[in-house]
C-alpha cells in the first residue's frame, strides 16, 4: 500500500498515512479534527540487484565525453581497416581441418 502525505490546516501537523489507492483521500485530521489536504510527495525508487552503475543509464553530455575520447584514441589515416597478412581469410594448405574416420 501506498502511504500518502497530509498536512492540517489548522492545527499545521504533516503525517503520513498509508491507503489504498482506491480509497478516496482524508478531509479531516486524525489529532485536531480540522481540515487536512494530501501532499505530493516523490515516489519510493529502490534500486535492487547488481549492475545499477551510473554509466548503465549515461546521459547526453557523457555518450558526447565517450564519443570524443574515442575519437583522440583512434590511429590517424585510417589503418585500422587494413588488414595483417596473417589474419587471411582463406585457409592455409596445410591447416586445413579435415576430418576422417578409420
């Protein structure tokens, strides 16, 4: 159940108050009896679990900050699409996996 803020106007008491949500809102103070409003008030948020880090939800001026040291750290003129002459793609003769059975 939800708990619910209220503030008395008259005699000025703030109390919380757990309700349904279905249940309409107090009019009268449970000390004083005189007339109560419900407050708003910010909602419960529990983080529960592991991997509630600050950069799982990076905001707009941090993916920028990313951006920019990815780009100071990338080698100039593009090498990183060549290609050593080791990483092949075709296999080599004698490397070949073959499989036979006796």
């Amino acid at each position: 159940m939800p708990t619910y803020d209220y503030q008395c106007e008259a005699c000025g008491r703030t109390y919380e108050v757990r309700q349904r949500i279905s249940a309409a809102p107090l009019t009268t103070c449970q000390y004083c009896q005189g007339p109560i409003r419900r407050l708003l008030a910010p909602a419960a948020f529990i983080l529960k679990g592991r991997g509630w880090y600050v950069t799982d939800y990076p905001s707009e001026a941090r993916k920028k900050a990313v951006e920019s040291e990815k780009k100071a750290t990338e080698p100039a003129g593009g090498s990183s699409t060549t290609s050593s002459p080791t990483s092949s793609s075709a296999p080599s003769s004698g490397t070949a996996a073959t499989s036979t059975k006796d």
